[in-house]
C-alpha cells in the first residue's frame, strides 16, 4: 500500500496533501486497529521470509569486501586510525531491511500506532537476529580438538558472528538518538501497552 501510495504520489501528485479528502490505499489499513494489527502481522511474516531468504545465500556469512582492511582510513584526521569492523553481507541487507520498517512505521498517523508498529515488527526481527547469531556462536565451541582440526577458520568464523552482533548493536544506538526512536520513546514512557491498544482505537 505505501509502494502504491509512493508512486501515486510520485507520478500523478495523488497525496494527502494535494487531494484533500480523497482516501489513499494505506488508509484503508489504518481506519482501524485490527486491519492495522493485520497489517502489521502481515509484514512482519514477509520481513521474516526475506531475512531467511538473507541467511540462506551461500555469501550470507562472507566479509564484504567494502569492510576488508584491519582500520578506517583517517588520513584527513589527526586521530590515529580506528579499527574497521569486518561485517558479513547478511548483515547490511538485514539492516536494510529493518530500515524499511521504520520507514513504514512513519506512515502511520498516530505516535501510538508507530511505537505499536515498532514493537510488533521491527524489535521482533532484532530479536530473530539476535537468537540467530546466539545459535551460531553456540555451535563453534572452540575445544582444543576444534582448533586442532580447522586452525584459525574457526576464530574467523566467530569473529565475523560476533563483528555482525556488534555492527547492529551501533546501529541500534544510532537510532536511538534520531527523532523518530527518541519520540516513541517518550510515548513509551508515558503510556503502557493496553493504554497504545486504546488510543488506537479511539483514533480509528
């Protein structure tokens, strides 16, 4: 809905804005809070197929090549150079994807509605992610008959698991501070879960 709506927009300057009145696609899922929770199911299953979909490509695990090198290059700084933190591909393609989210969650009108958006889809996928890398780390026990047998690959790969925890870990802390996070904040300090549910339902 929000695609169409884009390129409706886009194309014939069909918009909330320049039409008044007239109904967008998306407001059809957000005249009320179950078609809006099923929206939100709905992504948040089509989110998961695409993140399996990530993780099940052979390079899934590979370093991309962009992060290849021991440190940043910080020629123009008088700082000495930071270490570069070495990613797998599947990692900037999850952040992509959680980036989207976001920016579907902003379509919703309502403070309320985002951080209910926020909670049901985005924080779930972070979570996968999450127990997906625990699993990982958990199956490379490194005995000292694990590093007799594959040597320094298996660091590698443990590594690379970790280095993928660590890079979304930044990039959660640097939505934390944008306006958007730092607004849902504030509306989950003031109102509980039940309270979200309400005001949903008084605005629809």
């Amino acid at each position: 809905a929000l695609s169409f709506d884009k390129t409706m927009a886009d194309l014939y300057g069909y918009s909330a804005e320049a039409v008044g009145s007239w109904p967008r696609a998306v407001d059809f899922f957000l005249a009320d809070q179950s078609r809006l929770v099923r929206w939100m199911d709905a992504d948040l299953q089509f989110a998961r197929l695409k993140v399996r979909a990530e993780l099940d490509k052979p390079t899934a695990w590979s370093v991309l090549a962009a992060t290849v090198g021991l440190f940043t290059d910080n020629s123009s700084s008088s700082e000495p150079p930071a270490p570069r933190l070495v990613t797998p591909e599947c990692c900037d393609h999850i952040i992509s994807i959680l980036t989207s989210v976001a920016e579907r969650a902003q379509a919703v009108p309502s403070p309320e509605g985002q951080l209910l958006f926020v909670r049901m889809v985005q924080l779930p996928l972070v979570e996968d992610f999450c127990k997906q890398l625990s699993e990982l780390l958990a199956k490379e026990k490194l005995t000292t008959q694990v590093f007799t047998e594959r040597g320094p690959a298996v660091l590698g790969e443990m590594s690379t698991f970790l280095n993928a925890a660590e890079r979304i870990k930044e990039v959660l802390a640097t939505w934390e501070g944008e306006p958007f996070y730092s607004s849902l904040k504030f509306v989950q300090d003031e109102v509980s879960t039940e309270e979200v549910g309400s005001a949903l339902d008084s605005s629809s």
